[in-house]
C-alpha cells in the first residue's frame, strides 16, 4: 500500500511541475518519454557508478548491475529463447 500512496504522491508533483510548466498531459508525448527515460537512465546512476569506481569497465559494470536489461526491458524475441532455455532445464 505504501508504494501506491507514493506512486501517488509522485504523480501529483509531476502535475503541479506540468502546471507550473504549462504543459497539459499527455498532450506531449514526447516530453513524457523523454523524462521516463531521464528516470530510467538516472535509476542505473548509482549502481554502475560504484561497479566503475570499483575498476570495473563500463560494459562489466552494466552486465554486473543489468542495467541494459532495466532501461530496455525485455527486448524482442529473448523471451521465446529465455522460456526454451528454461524448458531445457525443467
């Protein structure tokens, strides 16, 4: 239940910014893609920051946190060969 009042409470600062902003929503869907991308981008910040300063290589870094994996989601076409994957070894 915390995390709805939260999703909540977040949704409504993003209208009160929007208003101040005098962007009506979801009338500009690109502004709105923009800023989830902004939050999923900013999300990976912190953990691939601490792979980097352990002396990992950035793309170690983002295998190792899956930080590909978050922002991009489960791409096309892996889901059929993770679920055959997953039979095999059932």
């Amino acid at each position: 239940m915390k995390i709805y009042v939260l999703s909540l409470g977040a949704g409504l600062l993003v209208g009160v910014i929007y208003s101040l902003l005098s962007v009506r929503s979801p009338a500009p869907p690109l502004i709105a893609l923009v800023g989830l991308l902004g939050i999923l981008v900013g999300e990976q910040v912190i953990p691939v920051g601490k792979q980097l300063l352990t002396g990992s290589a950035f793309t170690a870094a983002c295998n190792n946190t899956q930080a590909t994996r978050h922002v991009l989601g489960q791409l096309p076409g892996r889901h059929t060969t993770d679920q055959a994957s997953s039979k095999e070894q059932t």
